[in-house]
C-alpha cells in the first residue's frame, strides 16, 4: 500500500488558492480513498493506481480552466503494510514516550 | 510568517525509521513554534529563521550517528499572516461547503 | 505539455541506490520522452498521462524486488508549451544576461 | 557534504516567473559554491550550513517585493563525500553501461 502527499494548485490565478485546493479536496473527499488534509497538501493511502488516479483526477479538474499548474507529489510505498495514516505517527509516539500534537 | 512542512531520516539504518523519527519530532515539540505532525511529515509555522533553525537541529542530531541523510522541505510564506495551520483548511472547507477529514 | 521531475529509490537495500537507479533510467531512456538526468532526479516532458506512465513503469521495476519505496515527484504544467526542458534555463539567461552552469 | 537542490518562486506576481528564478540563480552564481541549473530547479553541493544559507539569501531577496512565495527543497547528505554534482549520475551511468542525457 502506498501512503502519497500531494498539493496541486494554479500559478496563473492569483494568490487565493482555496476554491481551487477545494475543487481537489472534493475530489478526494468523493474517492473513497482513506486520507487527511493539513496546511500543506492531503495525505491518501490505497493502492498505486487508485491515489494515482485521484492525483490525475485534480489535475485534471484543474487543467479545465488554468493554463498553468504545480503539483508536488511524495509517496512512501511499504508493502503489505494498511492504516499508516494513523500508524506511522502512534509509532514515533511509542518511541517517544509521549503524544505529539496532530 | 512561513508554514514549513519537512520530513527528514537516515538511509543507511534499514527501513524502520521511526526511532529517527522521534529523535526529530522531539526536538521539534521543544522548539517552542506551532507544529503538527502527519504520516509524512511535520509542519512548522513561524519566521524563516526559527523554522530552519529547527531543520537544522533535526539534521544535526542525525548527523551524530548516521552517515546518509534524506530530506525534503516545502515552505509557503505569506506576508502578515499568523495562524496558519488552521485557516488554510478552514478556507478551504468554507469554500467546499463542508468539513473534511484532517 | 508537463515538465515532470522525479526520483525513486528503496529504502530496503542499504545506501548503495546506484543500481536501482540505474534501473529507472533504463525505463526513462527507453520511453521516448525527452528527458535530462542530474544528482537529484530526472526531468521528463510531455503529456500528464505518458510523463506519469514513465513514472508507474520504474515503480513496479522497483516493487518487484523491494518491500519498501520513497518517491518524490514535481511537476509544472504549462497550456501549449513544448521544449521547456531547455527554454526555461534560456529564458533565466537572458533576464540574467550571462550563462549559468547547467 | 550535502547535495541540495531547490527551487523558489513568488505566487503574488503572476506566471512569468523567469525573472525572479534570476534573481536567485544570481546569488547561486556568486555564492561560490559548486551548483548546477536546470528546468526545475538548482543543485548545489557544500556544507549543510553554506548550502542553506544561499536558500536563506535568495528568499530574502524575494521577500524585499513579493507577499507570498512558494520553495521546496530536496537534500542528500552523505558523510565524507563531496563532487557528487557528477559522480552521482556516472555511477549510475556505469550500472546501466551507457551514457544518460543531462
């Protein structure tokens, strides 16, 4: 399974990107795909084709009316491994000794 | 003020990082600055030099024992503007008409 | 037309990435697309569906063999834009008015 | 010694970036450092704190005019090693017995 982060936005609209990072965040939302949302970008976990597919989804979604967008991606396959959205922090925290804020 | 997002580990002490991990996220919850943490990474929000002064104590304390160190950060400043770790999603969840997940 | 920059690598197989890498390159050497390696990554141009397909290829080559990868994929797209690989160097050259080592 | 690569653009200015990409490439230029430019972004090779202090400066020279700015950056330390700019990609290019395009 793969956990992927990515943000997606215009550069030829200005600097008031929350209607088009919500065009994507409803993409996402409607996937079906487990994922999380933060400052900086959304986190899905699934397959590789399928949060691929999302990522093209909001690329597209974007394509439709702007003529110039960035996208970063970064993806941490592990095999075999599921629900890392919430594992991969309860297990820094274990090492820790402590909750970290989320 | 800057939202900076990182994630930072060794590549030449196997595949289970979240020791390293914790090393980081410790230092990180002492700074003092507004975070928070995810499966891929940790957000910061403060002025640039606090931010990458935090980076650069991550990298110091791997550096002490590790021989190969991976990082990547993204940052987003905005002129005068405070707080946000919150409002970016809350602008976006405005926009969309209803919560997502975070 | 996109520019793509990605890179790929396991984190199961010690520090020695060279031979993985290598791996990728093949699959983008052999893809057809226009492209530029360097210490950091690769550059592809084209389409976002065969720049992302390139992409999917070195990452099963690599899940073939390894239970764990890191990706780390930008990209900028540009409406109607094609050879960007060397004329966005060119275009900073000339606002520069001097050469930059490339 | 530290391969980092970055890339650092305003959001408030529009999409025709190649004048403020100028800006930064001309503080790399002069900063004394090994680097190397290319369609995406910048790589410099050096020590952890000359490599980011030439981030540092070339934010502050877009801070001066631009209110919001965007910057990922990417870095590779490796204990005791130095002139990866090239060695990077020849070993690569040694595993695969063929020359890749740069």
């Amino acid at each position: 399974m793969v956990v992927l982060e990515f943000s997606i936005f215009p550069l030829d609209k200005g600097d008031s990107l929350s209607r088009y990072v919500a065009r994507s965040l409803d993409i996402v939302d409607r996937s079906g795909l487990d994922y999380r949302s933060h400052a900086m970008g959304t986190l899905l976990e699934g397959g590789f084709d399928p949060v691929m597919n999302v990522v093209r989804e909001c690329f597209q979604a974007l394509a439709a009316d702007c003529d110039r967008i960035e996208c970063s991606i970064k993806f941490d396959y592990r095999k075999g491994r599921q629900g890392r959205l919430e594992t991969k922090v309860a297990s820094v925290e274990e090492k820790l000794g402590r909750p970290v804020r989320k």
